[in-house]
C-alpha cells in the first residue's frame, strides 16, 4: 500500500481555518476552484471523457487507500457515494487537531468546482460531526 500522509488533512483544515478568517468564504471558494483548475485537471478530464466510471474509480481509489469506510452504487444515472466513516475526520479527531467548522464545506465546494468543469453536477449532504456524508454525481442537463 503506498505511503499515506493523513497529517495532510489537520493542516488542510487549519488552512480553511486561514482563509476563513482572512478572506471569507468567498476566499475560499476561490481558492478551492483555483484547485479544480490546477490539482485536479486529470480528474475533471476523465469524468468528461469517462463519465462517472473515472469518478467511482477515483473514489474506491482514494476511500481505500486512506481506510475509509464507504460504499458506492448508482441510482438512475447518479453516481452515490455513501461515506460511512469519512477517514480525514476520523485521524483528525484522533490526532486531537482543530477540525474547522467549514471542513466538510470544501467538499462541496470542490465537487461543484470539478462537475462543472466536465458537463456533471453534485450534491453533498453532511454530518461533520459524526464524519459522514452522501455525495451524489450525475450529467449535467445540456
């Protein structure tokens, strides 16, 4: 298994943490859509030339290197990515770090940033709490 660094998620909440309090929500959201246009280029290209199938791979990627706890299934041309125990959350409580109140909001932020990109939509609905969500993909109407 190749070497995960989960550390990365507590700075990237005292990041959040950062532009919140310096530039606001809009200063995230920027920032955040900045990520889907340079990070995240190889993911916006294979879900337009794909579909879902190269986003359900990128999920069962990510979710089982990091340990998570989820499943996905589709439902009527709607990609469901149901995370029953989402891994940042889960090392960050552990790790004792801050999680900020706007965490699970740049999940949201991004997923939107990158389905636009490539002709999709989605949605999340979130307990960060409890450290899970459902994310929902699907083709945008053209």
């Amino acid at each position: 298994m190749a070497n995960v660094h989960k550390d990365f998620h507590g700075a990237f909440s005292y990041g959040i943490q950062f532009i919140m309090k310096s530039y606001g929500m809009d200063g995230l959201k920027a920032y955040l859509e900045k990520l889907a246009d340079t990070v995240y280029t190889p993911l916006v290209k294979g879900l337009r030339d794909e579909g879902l199938s190269s986003l359900r791979a990128h999920w069962e990627h990510i979710f089982t290197l990091e340990g998570g706890k989820f499943e996905q299934r589709e439902e009527d041309g709607v990609l469901v990515l149901e995370v029953h125990e989402c891994p940042a959350i889960a090392h960050m409580k552990k790790q004792g770090y801050t999680i900020d109140p706007n965490f699970c909001e740049h999940t949201r932020i991004l997923n939107e940033a990158i389905c636009s990109r490539a002709g999709y939509q989605s949605s999340v609905d979130y307990d960060q709490a409890a450290g899970r969500c459902v994310q929902r993909f699907w083709k945008a109407n053209t």
